[in-house]
C-alpha cells in the first residue's frame, strides 16, 4: 500500500456534519484531509430543502455564534423565509429557511475548497489505522492508498451499507443515487463498537410543469424578518412561495388497499425509523381518525422544476405512488421525476461516546451526525462543528469543550445522544431543552460568541459586532426604557390601542411587561425611541416580559449547576459501590459520566443512586 502523507486531521464524509468539521479544524490551523465518496455530495441535501425549523432553527444560529458556516450558507440560498411559532411563547419561535439546494451545495463546496488548511479527495475509507497503544493512526482507502493521522473525525451520515428500498425493489446505494461505503462498518466492529441499523425516508420530486397551484393554497414567506447568520442584518431577497394541499380519503383509501405492499408493514423494513418524520403510510394507518394531512409542496432550486413534496414521504411501490400521489389535489396530473423511497443504513451507538464526541475506547476518533443516530441537516453540523473543536483541542493535548444543557441547544442534543442514547433516528426539539427560555434563538450570540472568540472561530469584527450588542441591551435596560412617559402621552397611545388608561406614569420598561404591548409599538409611537435598533429591542422585550420566568428558571440552573461542578473520578469502580443497584452499577459503568448531573440523567440511574454515589464519593 502507498503511503502518500500525514494530516493533523482526516474527515470521514463531507456532508453537513463533515464540512462543519472540516471548517472547523482548518480554520484552527490544522491541516485536513476530507475524504467524501463523491464531490457532487458535499453538503448535499439529500432530503428536505430547507435549513431550521423548530428547535433547528436555534442549533443553526448556535452553530454560527460559534464561528461555523451553515447559517452563512443558508442566508446566501435562501428562497423563502418564515418565522415559525409565533402564536406561541418566545422561547420556541424558530427560523426556517427555504432554500436552493443546488445553490447551497455549490457555494458550500467553493467554500471547502478555498479553504487552504483542506485537501479534498473523493475516495472511500475502507479501513480506520490504529497504534499499539489503541489510538488511531491513519486510515486506508479502497484504492490502497494509506494516510498518517493522530485525529479521525467520522461523519459517515447514512452511507454505511445503506439500501435504498421502494415497494418490492431494493438498491445498494446511497441517497440520491449516491454511492454507499461498504468496508468501513467492518473496520468500526474490529475496533469494538457496536452498529446498529437505523431507516429515514424521503418523499417523490415531482415536475413543477404538471402542477395546478391554483387548487393549492399559496404560502408566502415573512417580510423584514432577520437571517440565520449574526454578521447579517437582514435577509436577501427572497419571495419564492411554497403551497399548501392535503391528503383526502381517496389518498388514504389508495394506501390502506395497498398496505401489504409497504416494505414498512410487510416486514421488508427490519430498521427502526424516525418517530417524529413519519411516512404517509404510518399516518395513515396510525392516525386512522384525521381524515386529511397538510402536504407542502416546496420549490428544490431556481435551477430545476424539482418540487419537493414536503408530508408524503413514503416506500410505497412506484405504482401506488403514483396514484396516491394524483389523488392529491392540484396534482391530479403530476409526473413523479424521482420516486420516494425509504433508506436503512448503519449507525453507532451514542453511548459509546464521550461529551467530547471522541470514541471512548478508540483514541482520536471523533464521529458526528448521523452516523451517532440522530436524524436532520442542521443536527449533524452542530455535531461536526462540535467534533471538530475537540478534535483541535484534542491535537493540542488540551481539555475538550463541553456545552452544557443550560448553555446551548448542541448541549443538549449531544448530552441526550452520549447520555441517554437513542433507539431511534433522534431529532431536536425545543420540548427536550429543560432550560429553553433561555436557549432562544434571538441570544444565541450572546450565549456563545465569547466561547467561539476564545476558541479562535469567531473573527474580531463579530466579536466586536457582539460587544456592541451587549451594550446596546446594557443601555435600553439600565437607562433608556427605564424613562417615565407623561400621563398625556400615554393617554393618547393607551387610547390608541384600545386599552384602559393607566392612572399613574409609566415607564417604557413597565409599558413592555403588558403582553398587549410590543417593542414595535412604543417604537412606533413615542419618537424618541424611533431610532433604537429594533433586533436588539425586540430581545430586551423578551427579557423584560419573561423577568419572572427566568429568575426562576436561573435558579434551577444554579441547582444543576451544583451537581455538575461535582465531578467523578474517571477511574471510579462503580462495582464496589454499595447501596447502588445493579441497573445503576452497569449504567454507569457503560456511559462513564463526567459528574453527577450527567450521571443523574442516566436511564436506569435513580434519584436514590445518585445520593449513593454522593455519600460514596464525596462523603469526605
């Protein structure tokens, strides 16, 4: 075998996950190969052509508070843009980008090759190289080749041994026509790990040409509404419209006579699939009381009359398909140009990480996205970005950064998949982020910048662009909105609004505690607010509306705080312990736990376990 030369890094996979790695670790002065099994996959967007969401709007504005690129990216192909939830609580509004998938793979791959620190090869990793000392070496290819390396960071997404499976057809390939990696689980399972087999599916593209949008409910996206990226002040124009339709009983009728032929119901499909994406012949069939389901049918390019038919995902045959697809109104004369299908492929259990992301029992090897079994674009680069970080501090022999649950999104999303596991493809969701109200996307920047700053992501003009910020919110709180309005000023504005006048002056900080008062408002109205930055004065309303809520919520995290600053000695015996039970004994043996927050959030560890473990351990 050649052996052609050494990285300080090799990236496995060049998907969402492994270009945010890749970034990562070149842009911290570390040399990078990053080995994809095709160029035309680099950020591909192999499913839903769209960026955020919910919960996943707030991993992307984190992820680029850090320093990474996906929100960079998604502002600059973005078509439509929609602020999601806002009849709800700030803390769960969410952005959610429309993009051009062709356009973002392009411009995310001219970023990855004029990165200088990156060399990129298409090629297939068949082998993963370790020393005496179990630490990882290099890594070989399927051409023979061999390359030196201290640090792997592997971003497999659903390559490994996928099957691409619609009706009675089965393929091995990748999505989209992709091909798969077919060595590299045998390599994991000689180095010890344990793969398991997980399934995500995919809805038809059908021809733009052949659609009646007049049926169909048109659905516009936000006006004046900010981007993902915190170097942006305000969005590109973008006002391509997305539509609505729904299923009807026609649909569900043409699925129920033909259920025995789903590789989902039949036994076809062994894997265990998405709970929260499921295909229409799961809703159908688990939901038997709705007689109909939104349908969007969402735009993949400004390149292609692709359209993307966003609730039909499905592994129904290509006959049925079909006609459950015509029996949708608006597409009663659809052509199907690529054909829905489901996709199985292998995956790693999580547990088997540490909350650096590096493989416990294998030195240097990091892995994120999907290939730790969770399910979603925006997902998978919070994972890469936050692999690649560690995989640098990891080749500076330094200690590795952790986001906690009360810090950021990507500390729960990681903390769920090393602490608790998943037994099946696992999405983010603000529901899963106890300390949520704190984690809104609006502040992600506040949150975390200083942390990207010091880490040597963040530039010195978004760290200044952060500064001014803070002392922006500084100013509104402490000065400027704590000024009193004339009870005739108010008078007219209270008139103005149809509200009971107050019987006393009020300052602009209690006019925004009301919940039928908006910074937009008091912006309108009194002048000298007029030319106050907007973005920054919606947050400080948040802050100032939700006071209450977040002391509180502060001091549940100060408690949490408190067991989290307990740490474990790496070589506890827990078989010693007496008093834990056997459950808690092995639990916490397999997963290993930093300190007694993370081992209190174990499956299987009880409340009464951990005050054990306290009275063992720190009884001193």
């Amino acid at each position: 075998m050649k052996n052609n030369t050494t990285y300080d890094a090799i990236v496995i996979g060049a998907g969402h996950a492994g270009v945010e790695a890749g970034l990562s670790l070149a842009r911290l002065n570390k040399s990078v190969l990053l080995v994809t099994l095709s160029l035309d996959s680099i950020s591909n967007m192999a499913c839903n052509p769209n960026i955020g969401g919910t919960a996943k709007g707030h991993l992307v504005r984190e992820i680029d508070a850090l320093g990474g690129q996906m929100g960079i990216t998604a502002d600059e192909a973005v078509l439509q843009l929609r602020m999601l939830n806002l009849s709800k609580g700030a803390a769960v509004h969410s952005l959610r980008g429309q993009e051009d998938k062709i356009m973002y793979h392009l411009n995310m791959k001219k970023i990855v090759e004029n990165e200088p620190n990156i060399t990129i090869l298409q090629g297939e990793v068949v082998n993963i190289l370790t020393a005496d000392d179990g630490s990882v070496c290099g890594v070989t290819t399927d051409m023979g080749n061999t390359y030196n390396t201290c640090t792997i960071v592997l971003c497999c997404g659903v390559y490994l041994n996928s099957d691409i499976i619609i009706g009675e057809w089965r393929k091995a390939e990748g999505p989209s026509g992709f091909s798969r990696a077919t060595s590299l689980t045998e390599s994991l399972i000689s180095h010890g790990m344990t793969i398991r087999r997980f399934k995500t599916g995919t809805p038809a593209r059908v021809d733009k040409k052949t659609i009646d949008f007049s049926k169909m409910t048109e659905q516009m996206g936000d006006k004046d509404i900010y981007p993902f990226s915190f170097i942006n002040d305000k969005s590109k124009p973008c006002d391509v419209s997305c539509y609505l339709t729904y299923t009807n009983e026609n649909t569900h009728q043409i699925i129920r006579d033909n259920i025995h032929r789903s590789p989902l119901y039949n036994g076809t499909i062994k894997s265990i699939g998405p709970r929260y994406c499921p295909s229409i012949e799961d809703k159908v069939m688990r939901f038997a009381d709705k007689d109909r389901h939104q349908i969007f049918i969402e735009p993949e390019s400004m390149f292609t009359d692709e359209m993307y038919v966003q609730g039909m995902s499905s592994s129904l045959p290509i006959d049925v398909q079909l006609e459950m697809y015509r029996s949708i109104a608006g597409m009663e004369n659809v052509n199907i140009m690529r054909y829905a299908y489901a996709i199985e492929y292998d995956c790693i259990d999580s547990t088997e990480l540490d909350s650096s992301l590096m493989v416990k029992n294998i030195k240097g090897l990091f892995t994120a996205g999907q290939i730790n079994g969770s399910s979603g674009y925006e997902e998978a680069a919070a994972q890469g970005l936050i692999a690649g970080i560690n995989a640098s501090l990891y080749i500076d022999k330094k200690p590795p950064f952790i986001l906690t649950r009360d810090k950021a999104y990507i500390g729960v999303l990681i903390d769920d998949l090393v602490t608790k596991g998943t037994n099946e493809p696992y999405r983010m969701m603000t529901a899963r982020a106890e300390f949520r109200l704190n984690l809104r996307q609006e502040n992600a920047d506040i949150r975390l910048t200083v942390d990207g700053y010091e880490l040597g992501l963040v530039s010195k003009d978004r760290y200044d662009r952060y500064l001014r910020k803070t002392e922006l919110i500084e100013l509104y709180i402490n000065d400027i909105l704590n000024k009193h309005v004339q009870i005739t000023d108010l008078t007219d504005f209270f008139n103005s609004i149809g509200e009971s006048i107050p019987s006393r002056s009020l300052s602009y900080k209690d006019m925004l505690k009301r919940a039928t008062i908006s910074a937009d408002m008091i912006m309108s109205t009194f002048k000298e607010l007029s030319e106050l930055d907007v973005r920054v004065l919606r947050e400080v309303e948040t802050m100032i509306k939700y006071e209450g809520y977040l002391t509180k919520q502060d001091a549940s995290i100060r408690e949490l705080k408190k067991l989290e600053d307990r740490q474990i000695p790496s070589d506890t015996d827990y078989s010693i312990i007496e008093g834990l039970r056997l459950e808690a004994k092995q639990k916490l043996a397999k997963i290993a736990p930093l300190n007694l927050g993370q081992a209190s959030r174990i499956s299987g560890v009880s409340p009464a376990d951990i005050t054990v473990l306290m009275i063992s351990l720190f009884k001193k």
